[in-house]
C-alpha cells in the first residue's frame, strides 16, 4: 500500500483538494440555495402549504447539500490520513461509517414517502416537486414516475452501505499498517 501511495502522491493530493473544496462548495452552496429559495418562495399564504414547503426545504438542505457535503470532507480526510502520518484519522473519519448507513436508511424513507405521495396524488414535502405538477397524468404514468427514483436510491444506498463497510474495515488495517512502519 505504501508503494501504491507513493507512486500515486499527487493524484491523490489532487483528490483529497478536490474533495475539500467539493463539501465546501456543497455546504455554502446549500446555505445560498437555501437563502435564495427562502426569499423567492417564502410568501406562501395557506399554513398547510407553508408547512410542507418547510419540510421540504428542510429535507432538500439536509439530503442534497448538507450530508453530501459531510461525505466529501471524510474522502478527503481518509486520502489526508493515507498521505500524511497521523497517528489517528480524524474525528469525521471516523464517524463516515455511520453515516453512510444512516444516510442509506434515510434515502429509502425518503423514498417511501415519495412513492406514498405520487400514488396519493397529494402535495408532499419530499417528492420532486416537478412529477406532481402535471395534473392531468393517470395513476399508471404516476408509478411509472416511481421506477427512477427506486432504482437510483436503490444503488445509492448499496454503494453508501458498501463505503460504509469498506471505511468500517479498512481504517483499522491503515492504524495497523502505520505503527508496523
């Protein structure tokens, strides 16, 4: 693994870089985002409909920007802990297991409710806003609608479980291998 390393140091600089400025531009990037939405759709007159735009605005930050943004600092944490001798991986490392399950378990509630909600035909705070304005679609083009969203949740949380898995078993052989050297 050392040779690898050494024989790849800027690729993986470059990486871990990448990888820092990426959960930056995703945690600030979700911030704007959720200024610039609040400003431009906050006057919402129904309470019902503030509520659910609410949720989804909170749904929306925490799904697409803010655990993102958290799983790209911890790659870049890991390729910083693979480059440099530390004696521990940080604090976020650590955690980055557990956050890809719980990350994966929210991803298919979210998707539940999604296929809830395009079945019933309603408003919900965490469906893609764009499948439910078409009244005029049938039931059958409304499941129809499911089957993308099914399958990549579907693949992002087998690969977010198997990152998961692999940072679980994969940190221990690093702490190993750096206090033989």
């Amino acid at each position: 693994m050392t040779q690898f390393i050494e024989k790849h140091r800027r690729l993986l600089q470059a990486y871990c870089l990448i990888a820092r400025i990426l959960g930056w531009v995703l945690m600030l990037g979700g911030l704007f985002w959720l200024f610039a939405i609040g400003k431009n759709c906050w006057p919402i007159k129904e309470e019902q409909q503030q509520i659910n735009f609410l949720l989804y605005v909170i749904s929306a930050l925490v799904y697409d920007f803010v655990i993102p943004g958290f799983l790209a600092f911890a790659i870049g944490g890991l390729l910083d802990y693979l480059l440099r001798p530390m004696k521990k991986p940080p604090l976020i490392l650590g955690m980055t297991d557990k956050l890809c399950y719980i990350y994966s378990v929210f991803l298919i509630i979210k998707l539940l409710i999604s296929i809830g909600s395009i079945k019933s035909g309603d408003s919900p705070w965490i469906v893609n806003l764009r499948y439910l304005a078409i009244p005029e679609i049938s039931e059958q083009t409304r499941i129809l609608l499911v089957q993308p969203l099914l399958v990549t949740t579907l693949a992002k949380s087998l690969l977010l479980i198997g990152i998961g898995m692999i940072l679980h078993r994969l940190l221990p052989v690093i702490e190993e291998s750096k206090t033989l050297v």
